[in-house]
C-alpha cells in the first residue's frame, strides 16, 4: 500500500464538538497519528449529544472521529498535565478549540507549549479572532453565520435571517485549519520553528460569504444588484440583500418545481439561464422563438421578466420528474441539477463508488455511514475506519510513554484516566 503524505506526523487533538474534530480527523485520514485527548467523565460532548441508541457513541461523534485513537485523561490535574507535556515535547501538532482562555487556564498556554517543544505547530479555533471586540465569546455553528456575514445574506427577502444546513461554522472553519495546519508544516520543513495557527469561525464564514462582500460594493456605487429577484421592479436599502434562490454570480438561477412537488418536498430541479447558452435553453424549455424576440433576447431585456421566463419553464417541468428534466436538459447543456435529498444521498451508488460516502465499522454499533474524502488524489485513498472509545488507547499511550503497569493503575485509582 503507498505510504500516506502524512504518516510520522504526531497530532494531539484537544479538540471538541465539530470545528476541531473534522480537521484532525482529516489529518488522521491522510496517515497521521492523531491521539484525541479527552475528558474522562463522558469524553467529547458530542459523544453523549443525540444519540439514536442511548449505550452507543452518537453518530455525531463517530463521523467526525474516525481513524483517531483516544486517551482519557484528567489535564487539569498535575499528573494528567505531565502526561501532556510529555507528549507535547513529542507532538509536531496540537490543535484545539476550547473556549476563550480554557488553554491558559490549564497552563498550556502559547508560550508554554513554545518552551517545551519549539517545532509544535499549535492551532487554535475561536469564535472570533484576537482583535474582536467579541474574542471572549463562546461560539457555535450558526452564531458564527450570523457573524459572518452569511445569514444576512440568505433566505428570502420578506423572511428573517437565515442559517444554512451546511456547517459553514464548523466543518468549514475545521477544513480552514487544516490548510493552516498544512502550509505550517510546509514552512516548518524550511526554518526548523513551529508557529500558531488561528482561525476564527466569523472569519471563516466570510471568506465563503465574499461574493456578498463584493455586491455591498456594487450596491454603494450603483445603487442596485442587477441579478437579484429585488430589479427592477422592488427597492434595495444600504446593504446586501436576501436573495431567495438567484444565483451569486453573473447567471440567473432559479429553484423550479418539478412533477410531483405537490407531495414531495425535493421534487425541484436548479435551473440556470447561462448567458452564452441561452439559443439551446430557449429550444430546451419549448420557446425557440425567444432567442430572436428583443424581449428575451439579451439578460439585459430577460431580467425585468425574469420571474415570467421561471414560470414558463415550470409549465414545461410540469410532467417531468426531476430526473427527467435534467436528463433532457444535460442535452442542451444546461447548467442545472436534482435538488436531492439526504435519502437520496445516503443510496447514491455514484457517490458509494467514489467514496465520498462510505459505510464505516463502528464497535458496538455495527455499520454507519459517513462523508469521505472530497479530495481525490491519483496516489493514494484514506481507509476510513471507526472512531475509537472514550479511553481505548489510554493504555497503550501511556505505555508509550515509559508508564508500567502499577503507574497506570495509581492513575485509574485517582481517577485521573480512564
Ligand atoms: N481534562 C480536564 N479538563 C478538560 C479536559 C480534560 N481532558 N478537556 C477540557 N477540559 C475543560 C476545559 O479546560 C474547560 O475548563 P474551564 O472552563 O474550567 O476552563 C472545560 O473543560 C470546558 O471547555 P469547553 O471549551 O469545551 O467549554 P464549553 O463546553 O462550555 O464550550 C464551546 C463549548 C464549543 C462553545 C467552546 O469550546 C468554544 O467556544 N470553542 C471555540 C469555538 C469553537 O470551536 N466552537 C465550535 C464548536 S462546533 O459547533
């Protein structure tokens, strides 16, 4: 089997819930040894939080610990904080996402961990960078798309803020990290030194919600966004919008209903005008006669009827499924697809075949599905495997560490492992 790219790399993962997890847990897919350090009494919350079976980890935790081995240890107490120096002194990464001042609080604080180990790469998430007025702040996934920029940005216009299903917070931030993490050991390779690595979630959102950021600057010079549902016919204010389902860049888009939405939720294809497309879009939807009409001819002319054209091409999905319509539609190369739901996902045989959902072993648990690795390399493909129990490597890692067997029994005694 070809080695993977990070195999030798030493990752402590002192991290929680999901921002922390999914970027280990990457490290870990691409063969670095991750150990996930944790709270003896219940380990990472997420073990215990919405559980389907109230004796087995939750899916939760599974999903976003796998290939990971575990050490339940007590850090806040002096044998449990020797035990993390030892194996600081060792690591070449540490990464957590703790509260505000949780680190420092523990006495492993920036300068401390330099001293003991001046290679470690430390990464750290927050919810807000260092010079926020709102650094000290406990920080969840939709907290940070509120922050970021994102929920102001999404819904429809005469509805409220609205957060996204995807963890923009968390998962993203997490994968953030890791680019972090990976340019850290890049540049570690060059000088010999370590260096922090922060990312916050706010600022993590953002950088997925740019475009955003680019129409408030059209807004302040033109006074209107000419690809929002709002032109020409409603009013803009002084920022950004909600633009219900239109596309973010210069090609109308709409969410159109498909035969059978009546009853079926997903029943929805996304339809996109694509400007340079528009004759075979046209002879596609059943209206060849618009490509010469001036009316429709140009996005300039289709916009103030934008809503008319949306509906016409409904008239014409009417008695197609969504799979249908998009089987016509890929002929006349039509930027569009299913709207497809998790049921759909989770028994897609493509995706099965590709990996990017896999079906995962899971002590206790039996079979699970899991998202894989969007990343597909030519070399080399992660082996996803189960996560591991709250302590099932305590053992092992503390033998690593020179501990015999009575030193680890005087530590379970005191109940500072488990
Ligand atoms: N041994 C002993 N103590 C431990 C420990 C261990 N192995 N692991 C953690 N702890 C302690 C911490 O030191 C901390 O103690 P103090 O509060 O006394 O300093 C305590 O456990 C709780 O830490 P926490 O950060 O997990 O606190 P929380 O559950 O109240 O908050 C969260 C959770 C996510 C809101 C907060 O960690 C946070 O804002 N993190 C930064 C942003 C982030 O990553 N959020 C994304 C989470 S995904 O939605």
């Amino acid at each position: 089997m070809t080695e993977l790219p990070l195999s030798g790399i030493k990752v402590i993962d002192f991290t929680g819930v999901q921002a922390g997890p999914a970027c280990t847990q990457m490290l870990a897919w691409f063969g670095a040894d991750v150990l996930k350090v944790e709270r003896p009494a219940g380990g990472d919350v997420t073990r215990n939080q919405l559980r389907d079976d109230p004796d087995i980890d939750a899916l939760y935790f599974t999903m976003l610990n796998s290939n990971k081995r575990s050490l339940a240890i007590n850090t806040k107490s002096p044998e449990g904080r020797e035990v993390m120096e030892k194996l600081i002194r060792q690591a070449d990464v540490l990464v957590e996402n703790f509260a505000p001042g949780a680190m420092d609080r523990m006495g492993l604080d920036w300068e401390t961990l330099q001293k003991w180990n001046p290679r470690l790469i430390f990464g750290s998430v927050k919810g807000f960078n260092e010079d926020s007025p709102w650094n000290d702040l406990k920080v969840y996934e939709n907290v940070a798309q509120c922050a970021g920029g994102a929920a102001s940005t999404t819904g429809f216009w005469d509805g409220p803020p609205t957060v996204s299903g995807a963890a923009l917070g968390d998962s993203n931030t997490g994968m953030h990290l890791l680019i972090g993490l990976l340019l850290a050991v890049i540049d570690r390779d060059k000088t010999g030194k370590g260096q922090k690595v922060a990312v916050s979630m706010q600022d993590a959102v953002l950088n997925l919600s740019r475009v955003k950021l680019r129409d408030q600057q059209r807004l302040e010079k033109v006074g209107y966004l000419e690809e929002y549902p709002q032109h020409p016919h409603g009013e803009f204010g002084d920022a950004v919008p909600r633009g219900g389902n239109a596309g973010g860049g210069g090609q109308p888009g709409w969410v159109l209903k498909c035969k059978g939405w009546e009853d079926d939720p997903n029943a929805y294809i996304y339809f996109t005008l694509q400007e340079q497309n528009w004759k075979r879009t046209a002879e596609a939807i059943g209206h060849p006669e618009w490509v010469e009409d001036p009316d429709y001819s140009t996005p300039l002319a289709r916009q103030p009827r934008i809503f008319e054209i949306f509906e016409a091409i409904e008239k014409w999905l009417a008695d197609k499924t969504k799979y249908e319509a998009v089987d016509i539609l890929r002929e006349f190369d039509v930027p569009c697809a299913p709207v497809l739901s998790m049921k759909e996902i989770a028994n897609d045989p493509a995706l099965r075949r590709s990996g990017t959902v896999v079906e995962v072993e899971q002590k206790g648990r039996g079979k699970y599905l899991t998202v894989g690795s969007p990343i597909k390399f030519s070399r080399f493909k992660p082996d996803i495997q189960g996560a591991p129990l709250l302590g099932e490597h305590t053992e092992e890692v503390l033998n690593e560490l020179g501990y015999d067997a009575d030193a680890i029994a005087g530590l379970r005694a005191d109940k500072i492992v488990a």
